[in-house]
C-alpha cells in the first residue's frame, strides 16, 4: 500500500464518521459546521484554559477547519471551492464573532469608564 493509497484510507474512513454523524443527527451539512464550529471553540477554551477573547480558541478552530477540508480534497481529489469556501464560513463564523466580541468588550467598558468621568468632572 502506497502513501497515496493510505492518505485516501484515512480520508474514506473520516468521511464515513462525518456522514455517520449526518446521519444520526439528521442535520445538514450547513448546521453541522456551524454546531462543530462552537463545539471546537468551546473544547479549545476548555482544554486549553485561554480565554475565548485570545486567539488560541480559535485558532484551533481554524486548524480543525483546515483539516477537515483537507481530509475532502483527499477524499475527492481535488477542491470543490463553493462547498469548501462554504464550510468555511460556516465554521468560522460564530467563533470569529465570539472571539471578537469578548476581545473588544473590555474595550468598550473602559471608554464608558472614562465617559463617566468626564461627565463627573
């Protein structure tokens, strides 16, 4: 068995899991990348103990993303953009708005901090 060969075993064995999990959750493709988007951002920051306003969470999001895309262009043999481009938003994007979120949030905080005391000066 050849590299190549092997690369595809395990790229055919992960599609099946994935469908398995389609399958048995009844979602679709869409709702499934977005659910395990957060479930990766929410073990990340778990596992890890960052914050979900530093980019470690979601850089793990991000490389789990990659993956599993990858393990697509394994599968088919070559990209097929509009799915992927697709599933890469949907993964990304909520993890992308939390990070942000509760990145800028201190942020905010301390310019109505400052508002306040202004108005009382």
């Amino acid at each position: 068995m050849n590299a190549s060969n092997a690369m595809h075993g395990m790229a055919a064995h992960y599609h099946a899991f994935i469908n398995w999990i389609g399958d048995g959750t009844g979602l679709p493709d869409t709702i499934l990348h977005i659910h395990s988007g957060m479930v990766v951002l929410m073990l990340a920051r778990v596992v890890t103990g960052r914050s979900l306003g530093s980019f470690v969470p979601l850089a793990i999001v991000v490389v789990a993303e990659a993956f599993n895309e990858i393990m697509d262009r394994l599968l088919f043999g070559s990209w097929r953009w509009p799915d992927t481009l697709l599933d890469v938003v949907n993964t990304l994007f909520w993890p992308t708005i939390i990070c942000l979120a509760v990145r800028l949030r201190p942020l905010a905080a301390e310019r109505r901090a400052r508002r306040m005391r202004r108005a009382r000066a």
